[in-house]
C-alpha cells in the first residue's frame, strides 16, 4: 500500500521517516519531496509498505502523531492520474473580427 505522509518537518530525513513507520511492520520505501530548485523538503512524501493490515495500523496510528515537533497528517495515497493539476488552456491572445481595410465603396 502507497501511504501519503503530510506535514513532515523540514529536518527530518527519509531514514527517521522510514523508521517511524518500520515500527508497524516492512517499509518497501520512503520518499520525501524535495523542492526541484531550493533542494529542501516539500513538507510532504509517500512510504510504501507491502502488507496492507500493517499499512493501515501505520494509518490509524500516526495520523495526527508528534513526529519531531509537527503533527503528521497520515493518509492511504490517492493513485495518480494522468490528467493535468489544474484547469483551462492557452488563452492567448486573439483579436476580433476585420476591419474592412481594402474594402471598395459602392454607392
């Protein structure tokens, strides 16, 4: 199961992260998001663990957990889809109708 890990402190590492969880039962993995310029944690990350029951245990249990000072918010991952964050599209810029520039008078 793919757990969603919110309101992770700044200084906490993806070890501490994993061991946290590793106390209800086999971490696969443990991700924190980092920032892509500043390089420094997004607040947030995803642990993954094999066995669902001990998954939820996790769940139930560190959701709302003092984890280094911060209250995680500790939730199953949504799965990730395809479509795009946010809505709309290119406006651009489009200007209206003719002018009639060439146009011949006819009286």
């Amino acid at each position: 199961m793919n757990i969603y890990v919110a309101n992770i402190p700044f200084k906490a590492s993806e070890q501490e992260l994993k061991g946290l969880f590793e106390e209800y039962g086999e971490v696969s993995s443990a991700k924190i998001i980092m920032d892509k310029v500043t390089q420094r944690s997004r607040g947030f990350g995803f642990i993954e663990m094999a066995d669902d029951a001990a998954a939820r245990q996790a769940i139930t249990s560190l959701n709302g957990f003092n984890f280094l000072g911060k209250t995680l918010v500790v939730n199953e991952a949504r799965p990730k889809t395809d479509a795009p964050r946010s809505g709309g599209g290119g406006g651009g810029y489009r200007s209206g109708g003719g002018g009639g520039f060439n146009r011949k008078n006819e009286y």
